[in-house]
DNA sequence: TTGTATGCGTTATCAG
DNA sequence: CTGATAACGCATACAA
C-alpha cells in the first residue's frame, strides 16, 4: 500500500512521467486537454508528490530549522509560533529541536540540521552566542542564513535581531528612583549574554540614579523554590532594600506571593519588576511593572529577515529591537516615602 | 561549494562509493586498515550524509510529524518538548505545525505531513477528533501510526491516550460541596471535545451533589476581557454563585484578579477551581486549586505507544489517564457557611 | 573484502 | 506539445 508515484499517474493517464511532472508543477507546455486527463487522474489516485525526491533533485528541502534551548520557556514560543506560520506560508516546513544549555549538544544538532539541508535556521535565544555554535555554523551550515533571534555571532551568515534588555533595565532604574524607591536590587535566574546585559543595564541605572551605592545582583536559579528561598536571603541580607527587578516575569510573580506571605506589602513597602510582559503580569496581583523586550517583534523581525535573504533581498545584518517599559500596580506608589 | 558526497571520499580515499557507503553504516566487511582511512578521510572532508538522499532509498524520511493547533497554548508545550527530546533520542527529527482550529486547513496539514513522507505523527489535542481530520488520516496517512493526544478517533492506524476530564472535574465538585459551597458554576473558554467533558463531568457533579440545581454552564472567549466580562456578568445574573470552576488555570487566575478587583474574598466568598495545574496556580494570590490532568503524562505515554509501534511491539490502542485535584487555598474555607 | 550496477521518485535537458 | 534519458546522493544485491 505504498504511496502512487507519478509513474503510475503518467500509466494511467496513457501520458509520460515527465509530463505529469508538468502538469504538478504548472509548467507550461502541456496541452489543455492532456492537462484536464492528468489532473483527474492525480486526484482519482490521492497523489501527493514525495517531498524527500523533490528535495534530492532540487536540491532543495524546503525546510527550515529552529533551534531553542528549551521551548517550554514560554516567552519563546509565540516567536516559534509566528516564524512557523510565515514559513508555513511560503511553502517550507520547520524542523524544531530543543537544544538543551549544553554546547556540545548544540553542536551536534546543528549537525543534524545539516544533514537535513534545512534552507536557513533560527536560533532562538541568546545563548547560542558561544564559541561552539559558532564553529559548528562555519563546519556545518556555512552557507545557508541564519538568524538568531536575541543574539548575533559575527559570521557572513549570520545574522541577528536583538533585543534592547541593557536599555530597557537600566529604565526600569529610573522608574523605581522616581517611584520613590531607594535600594533596587537584580535577580537573575541563571547566567546567560542576556541576562548579562540586564545585569550590565541594572548597573548602569544604578551608579547614574544612585552613584554612592554598589548595585546589589544576585543569580537565583530558576526553581520556584530557589527563587522563594534567594528573595528571603535578600530581604534578611539586605533589610533595606526596597526594589527588586527581576530577569523574568515568573519570578517576580513568585517574588510577590512570598513578600505576600511575609506581610509585606508591594508596591508600599517593596516595588517588584518583572520583564518579557507576559501574560502573568497582568494577572498578578497586585499586577506586575513589567519591561516588555519585545520579544514577538524580534520574532516577526527575524523571520522577515529571513525570508528577505531567501528570496534574495538585501537585508541588514544586526539590528536591535528596542523594549517598552508597561507599569502597573506592584511599582505604583507615590515618591512621597 | 556544495556539501561533500560519498564519491568525492571514495575518490579522496582511493575507494568506491558503496565501500564509503559501508563505513558510514558500520556495515560488516571492509578491512580494517580501508575503513580507518575511509574514516580519516570522512573527518577530513566534514561529510555528513544528506539525509534527504538516504530517505529516499530508505524509504524512511526519519522523521516524525507533530500537529498542534496552536502552540502558545502553554499546556501543550510540556508535551511537545519530551516528544521532540525521546525521538530525537532515537534519531527522528520532528516536523512541527501549528494548524490552528480551522478543520479543512488541518486536512490540508496532514496532507503536507504526507508529502513529507512522516513515519508517524502526533496530534496534540482533543479537538482533532473531527470527521475532517478522520477523513484526511483515512486519505493521506493510512497507513502510519498517528496518535492523538487527549483524543481518539476510530480508525485502525490511530491510537489515542486520552485524560479523564469528565471524572476530574466531577470530583471538583464534590470537593466543592465538602468545603461547603453550594452554588458552583463552569467556564469553558471555548466549545471543544474537552471542554465538553469537563462540562459533562460538572454535570454530573452537580446533579449527584446538588440534586435540586440546575448546572450553570457558561464559554467566555479566551480574551482576558472576554473572561472578565463573563466573571463579571455571572455574579450579576446569578448572585448566588459562591463557587466557579473553569475550563482552564488562566482564565481561574483572571477570575481570582476579578472578584479581588470587586472586593468578593476569595476563598471565603467564592472558590475558584482552575484545569491544568500550571505554573499559574502556584503563583496566584491566593494560590490556585486546580485538577492536573497530567498532560505531561499523557504526552509521555503518547511517546512510548509511539516507539513501539514503529518498533513493532504491540500497544494499547485506546487508554486514560487518571486526573488528580490538587487542593491549594482558592478553596480552602472551613465547611461551616 | 571490494567494486559495479541499479533504483528510490522526482525534475530538467534534450530531442522529436 | 510530448517523451526518453540523465541526474540528485545514497544503499544494496550481485559480481568479482
């Protein structure tokens, strides 16, 4: 019960292989008549034509790959999401993989995606901003784009689309100075070149709003349990503190549950920001100031590019998408205090 | 500079294709000596064998199919990631489609799926249990084994491991009525198989618990808006709610921020019963009651049913997987009122 | 142990 | 307008 090949359509039809070829493909050439006799015959059968023999002699797959680390990180699906729908569009399929934080793996999987002649492959994330990934592209994928969403590796290849997290934290500084609040502190859940460049931001808003104090940063994990237990750490360690930023929204939210607990109150006593804008901000409580980097633009961004270099089109190499600040309630207090 | 092939080594190696062809695969009989040399030479020239090629000899493409109506839903995500990870394991890639709800563009999916020549493919969500899809299965892939994700369609190459909805959510109610509420109500976001269950299975519930009452069913939209105005408009229209079960954690978690928003203590007024045990349900404030369907589960057992087909082991072609409440405060109250 | 010839399903290049 | 024929890159039966 195997698939129907053209040559049993071209059988059928009295035609030959070739032109039923033709009439797939909506070559011209091919007299109505003929066309009408093969087009029946196509659909009597359930042909689909075998995308894997296409591939071979077109040398093409038409298929491209998405490489993330982990896509149970929910601020990344919508970006899969969207470049699979554009790609979608244009005829390709997308191989997904997750990579997992190990370089080494990542290595090999962009291995894989060779050996699949994918046409072009996104990399989401900026952790695939490493030595590794970027030898691995020279070896395997030297000559199809690439496109790293939140990232860029210096290749003639490559290109990238990044977010603006170093500006976007160091506002978020700004905001709490003019919030009243005294003694920001950064949380990161683990250390990435994203997160470094939040880090970096907290920094730069620090020493600029608060020049005789030294930024106070912390790298947390990303259990719900590590990050409960470093939030009770900081506010033992560190009583006077009164602001936190936070390298993703869920810790923020879990951040606000425990000051909840503790009976302290956010946004009087403490003031809680979170970044990517995700949908737990809003429904937070109280609702959850939040740096939306702009992630799903990066996304929309990449995948035109993308498509732009496909097709041909002159596209820029690196670019940066620039982030927006959305208050709410948890740093919604007077400067008063 | 396109990718090195088998001749080109056998040229550099001073050897024929097939011998290459045997080294690659680690087939018996080649000499020592020309295997290491056949081997250096593979290092040397950074060949990795075109997959595409090899399919099409093979007659196996290697690769799995995964259908997704929309992968921002992030309750599937969990499931897709261990899929992709245990197949990926055993050297298949995972060709992923968001195929949105509309059923005659799923059909054109799965013809797309075909095309590719997928070995097997998943379907995540109950909502692929439509004689569209059936017909379409029927049509282009009859003869792979396709499993259905919390669903089950009647034909002999598909497999289904569904959750028991209708139960879990029976049970909500009867948790209900021990903390004493007495006037429980459900949410769907949308009308899908699923949420058919669970509004059957509150049904149920209702009509053993409470015998006199009369089930208050609603569906609000997925909007945050839409589900305000329904939380809104429901205990307007029926004040005497003093308990909401819903279809899904978010909209729970939307509800929660709702009736806090209007002064209705929660859990003290009303209960709030959310589906999924998300992320969401331990960071809301209060914390979220809710019934793990343990999709996670079930997406694993999905996999494993998978594996064996394709490996030639016999499986279970139908089969459930119970559903545990997970009591948190947004139902904690004493049963006195 | 190794090489030759053939085929997988399709498209493209020629002739006719 | 249509039909042979040769690729595409690899694997395999068969010969040597």
């Amino acid at each position: 019960m195997k698939n129907v090949t053209i040559y049993e359509i071209a059988e059928a039809a009295g035609v030959s292989a070739s032109t039923v070829s033709r009439v797939i493909n909506n070559k011209p050439g091919v007299k109505k008549a003929t066309k009408k006799r093969v087009l029946e015959c196509l659909e009597e059968h359930h042909f689909s034509p075998n995308e894997t023999a296409r591939g071979l002699v077109n040398q093409s797959s038409k298929m491209i790959g998405i490489l993330i680390s982990d896509m149970r990180t929910t601020h990344h699906t919508d970006g899969i999401y969207y470049i699979q729908r554009e790609f979608s569009r244009l005829g390709y399929g997308c191989l997904i993989m997750n990579t997992g934080y190990d370089d080494a793996d990542r290595a090999h999987y962009i291995q894989l995606m060779n050996q699949r002649r994918i046409e072009a492959a996104v990399l989401i994330g900026s952790t695939f901003q490493s030595d590794l990934v970027k030898d691995a592209i020279e070896q395997y994928l030297p000559k199809i784009p690439v496109i790293i969403a939140n990232g860029y590796i210096d290749l003639p290849n490559v290109y990238g689309v990044i977010a603006d997290e170093r500006g976007g934290v160091e506002r978020c500084v700004d905001l709490l100075r003019r919030k009243g609040y005294r003694y920001p502190a950064f949380a990161a859940n683990r250390e990435t070149p994203s997160n470094h460049l939040k880090m970096q931001g907290f920094c730069d808003g620090v020493r600029r709003c608060f020049p005789d104090r030294e930024p106070l940063v912390l790298v947390t994990g990303s259990e719900q349990a590590e990050i409960e237990g470093a939030v009770n750490r900081l506010f033992e360690e560190h009583p006077q503190t009164d602001s936190v930023v936070f390298s993703e929204d869920p810790m923020a939210a879990i951040c606000i549950r425990t000051l909840h607990d503790c009976g302290i109150d956010v946004p009087g006593q403490v003031g809680v920001i979170g970044i990517n804008n995700s949908f737990i901000a809003e429904i937070c409580n109280p609702s959850l100031t939040s740096l939306d980097n702009m992630l799903l633009d990066l996304s929309v961004a990449a995948a035109r590019s993308l498509i732009d270099v496909l097709q041909g089109r002159h596209v820029v190499k690196k670019m940066m998408v620039y982030s927006r600040l959305v208050e709410r309630e948890s740093t919604q207090r007077d400067a008063s205090e």
